[in-house]
C-alpha cells in the first residue's frame, strides 16, 4: 500500500475544486442566450437577457448588449425571440 503525503493531498483537493469552480462559472456564461425584439414597424431590437414584461407601466424592460437598460412599449412590440 503506497501513503501519499498530506500536502500532496490537499494540493489534488485544492485543484480539483477550482478546476470545478472555473468549469460552473463558464458553463454559466455560455448559457446566456440573446433575444430579439421584433417591432411592429418592422424594426429590430437585440436584448442580452429576456425582456421583462411590467404590468403597471406597459413597458418592457430589456438589458442592451452595451449593457444600459431600456424600456420600449408593449404595444410597439411584434414578438420576442430567443436566439
């Protein structure tokens, strides 16, 4: 039976998690999908989240791929498409 020293344990334990860690945060990122918001005038909106829909006001809220926020109204909107 071979023993292997503490230290050389740990530094396995230590690799393999942030091997783990590094391998859930990118399949976190990749996971993120870009919408597109058809207008009915014909136009084209690019959304880098899903667009939330908020009752009160008539607006959806979308997140642009420069990352600013920006509302357009819901009876302007055709469709909602994932890409």
């Amino acid at each position: 039976m071979v023993f292997l020293p503490v230290t050389f344990i740990f530094h396995i334990m230590r690799s393999l998690i942030v091997t783990l860690t590094l391998a859930m945060v990118c399949a976190g990122c990749s996971s993120t999908r870009t919408w597109r918001i058809r207008m009915k005038d014909g136009s084209e909106l690019a959304s880098s989240c899903m667009p939330e829909y908020h009752e009160k006001t008539g607006y959806y809220k979308y997140r642009c791929p420069s990352g600013k926020d920006a509302l357009v109204r819901e009876d302007a909107v055709a469709r909602l498409e994932r890409l």
